[in-house]
C-alpha cells in the first residue's frame, strides 16, 4: 500500500473515530464562573457543550424540550441545607430521572474592583446559598453592608465588573475573580473550612441508568407506611444516606418524602419492594440510580 493510500485510510480512520463519539449538551446555571459550571466540568470533563442558563429552572425547561442531554442542579449544602426549590423542581416531575451527583467543596471569596478595601464596601451581591454561607464573616467584617441577592455567585462578580464601583463586592468563588477581572481581598469566608455543595446530574428518564448501588426514592402517602418502609429497607440491606421532606403544597402535613440510599449486593431487590402489597398505601418512584 502507498504511503498516500495509507495517509487517506488513517484520515478515514480517525473521522470514523470522531463521528462514533458522543457528545453531551449541558445545561447548568451561569454565567461562566459559577460552583454549577465547576460541578459540570468535574463530572463530564471539558469535552462537553456546557450551556449557561440564568436561572435552574431554565436549564430544567431546556432539559425536557430536548435543547440539551443532562442537567447540573444544585441541591444541598453542608451550611445552607436543603435547596428546596431545586429539590421541588426535580422531585415532582416523573419526566427526569437523576443519573449521577457531584460534591463540590464550596469557598467563598469577596471579590471587589479595582484596589477597594473593607471600608470602601457598602454593597453586596451573592446567590443566597453564599449569603447563608457567609453570614458570621458578614456580621463581623461587613455588618452595615447592604445584602443584594442575585440568580448566581458568578451573577453577582459579573455586576461587580459591569459596575466598576469600589462601594460593591460580590461573595463568589475565586475562579469567577480571573473570569470577571475582580480581585479576592478575602478568602474562605464561608462559616465551615468542610463546605461542600451537592449536585444532580438530571436527564430525561429515557436515559435513566439501570444499574448502580445508589438510589433516589420519592416517597408519597401516609406517614406510618414511610416509616414501616424505610424501617423494611433498613433491614433488607440498605443504607440510608439521608432524607428530606417537601411540602405539596396541598395541606398541611402533605409531603413529597425524598429518600437517598446505598445498597449491597444481599439487598432485597427496589422493584420487588415496590411490587409488595404491604405498602400499596404508598406512591413510591425511583427518580434516580447511580
């Protein structure tokens, strides 16, 4: 074979290659330089579309019309708790399913323009997870500051830089200083050195995975049968990492019961738990497994 025929056989090749490769479209909240644009390049790595959107529900909209393949929610924190808007978004529609999580450990900077110092600062703007995160270091470093809540971390460096205005800092990470040419005059100012905020990745249930040790439960009915249920799955072999209530917004006492547990290889199968009469009183989904 010729050197050019072998040349044109290894381009082939490689285009072959290329087009068998699947890239993912993902949606997650921007802009550029937020904890959700940090979440989604450490699971899917820098070879995927990320979409920044302005707010999550955005992204969850753009995930269920198909605009793109997966969704990077954030849905806990180590100081701030349950998101639980986010958590409502995802837990109540049976259209999504939750593929895989990534926990990312969150510090907190203020950024400011230009040389601003402490005393110049009587602005700042932060998503309200940051605000939360860093309320002690606000109240003993910043205690007369006016507390502007925006849609991002990143969202509130962008304000900063567009305003070039010394009076205003912005609670972020240090990432989104270098993205929005803000300076860092203090870091780590969140309330724990251990800060981690927990992300979903979301699909759409046509690309659900059917395997994996983890599950996500949403669990609705009475309350005596969630507890008989989660006490049966407790002593089938799985280990239940945490639970969190949503109200339905119904009447009072009504809850969407969200339940994350890890199994082993002797646990009782989910689907025949689901399947068991004993707890027919119970509307249980799996809304995710990893």
């Amino acid at each position: 074979m010729s050197n050019l025929k072998k040349f044109f056989t290894f381009l082939f090749l490689v285009f072959t290659l290329f087009q068998s490769v699947s890239f993912a479209d993902v949606c997650y909240l921007g802009p550029a330089g937020t904890y959700s644009e940090e979440a989604s390049i450490q699971y899917f790595g820098s070879s995927e579309k990320l979409i920044p959107n302005k707010t999550v529900s955005q992204s969850i909209d753009m995930l269920k019309e198909g605009k793109c393949q997966y969704a990077v929610v954030p849905v806990e924190n180590t100081i701030g708790g349950p998101v639980y808007n986010y958590l409502e978004l995802v837990a109540e529609d049976d259209s999504l399913s939750v593929v895989g999580k990534v926990d990312l450990p969150i510090r907190q900077a203020l950024l400011v323009w230009g040389n601003a110092q402490l005393k110049n600062i009587k602005t700042v703007y932060s998503h309200p997870q940051g605000i939360s995160q860093s309320k002690e270091w606000l109240k003993q470093n910043l205690s007369d500051a006016k507390i502007v809540e925006v849609s991002s971390t990143a969202e509130a460096s962008k304000k900063v830089s567009e305003l070039e205005d010394k009076s205003c800092a912005a609670i972020a990470s240090e990432g989104s200083a270098q993205v929005y040419h803000l300076n860092v005059l203090a870091r780590d100012i969140q309330m724990n050195d251990s800060n981690v905020t927990r992300f979903w990745v979301v699909t759409n249930t046509d690309r659900q995975i059917n395997n994996g040790d983890h599950y996500i439960l949403t669990l609705t009915g009475d309350d005596n049968q969630v507890v008989k249920l989660l006490n049966f799955l407790e002593n089938s072999g799985y280990k239940i990492d945490y639970i969190h209530d949503i109200p339905r917004k119904t009447y009072l006492g009504d809850y969407i019961y969200l339940v994350e547990l890890n199994s082993n290889s002797n646990s009782t199968s989910i689907n025949d738990i689901i399947d068991d009469n004993a707890y027919s009183d119970l509307n249980i989904h799996i809304l995710g497994r990893y």
